[in-house]
C-alpha cells in the first residue's frame, strides 16, 4: 500500500506543494534569511519609538524589549522569528547576554520548562551568529 502519512504532514506536504505553484522560489525559503533582511534599529530609534516616547520617567527601549521577550517566552516561544528578532533588539538597546538569558529563565516559573528551554536556544541562536558576526 502507500506509505501512511499523519493529517500533519499530509498537510504539510500539500501547503509546500502550494507554495511552489505560486512561487517556485519558496521552494527553498529560509525565515532566517528573511529576518536578516531586517536591519536592528539603531538604540536611539527605540528609544523613540518603544521607550520613554510617552513619558520621560517611563520604561527604556532595553527593558520593554527584555518585557516583550518575557511575554514571547510565555506564549510557549512558538513564535520563533520574534523571540529571535526581539533578542537582537534587546542586544542593540544594551541588554547584556545574561539579562536575556534571566528573563528567559525568570519565565520558567510561569510558562514551564519547555518553553523556557525553547526561547533559550533561540536567544543563544542570536547570541551564537552576533558572536560570529563580531568575529569577521
């Protein structure tokens, strides 16, 4: 008989199918391609647009970005393109690594084990390639 197939992946299989009659390039799409077509923000920008654009006392872009990650891990980190590009944002507006790594962690507690450890490996994802990009 044919080989037996889960609702998933014949789903899967039929959206990839899909995606090639429309576009034949989308073949071989990368999402990480795509989030390096997006240049970080420069820190001023995001003091501008995310932090203290309201109220003068109120948050930095650092710390409502390292908030936004918190959420994003709470959510299960499911989406992986925001948690990742949220941490090269936080890195720009001046987190260091471990204070990435605490938020992440800190939310362990409320979003449990696994989706603390999926946001950790997608922050150390971006840690891993801005090392290598500081090396070249």
């Amino acid at each position: 008989m044919s080989d037996a197939k889960t609702p998933f992946e014949l789903m899967m299989q039929q959206a990839q199918e899909m995606a090639k009659a429309f576009n034949p390039a989308l073949s071989s799409f990368d999402p990480k391609g795509f989030e390096k077509m997006w240049p970080t923000m420069p820190k001023d920008a995001m003091e501008m647009w995310f932090g203290k654009g309201i109220s003068k006392d109120g948050l930095d872009a650092k710390t409502r970005l390292l908030l936004t990650l918190a959420g994003l891990t709470m959510q299960g980190a499911q989406a992986d393109t925001q948690v990742r590009m949220t941490v090269r944002h936080a890195l720009a507006a001046g987190a260091t690594k471990d204070e990435i790594a605490e938020t992440i962690a800190q939310m362990s507690m409320f979003a449990g084990i696994p989706a603390m450890t999926r946001a950790m490996e997608l922050a150390r994802d971006v840690m891993e390639d801005d090392k290598k990009d500081d090396e070249t």
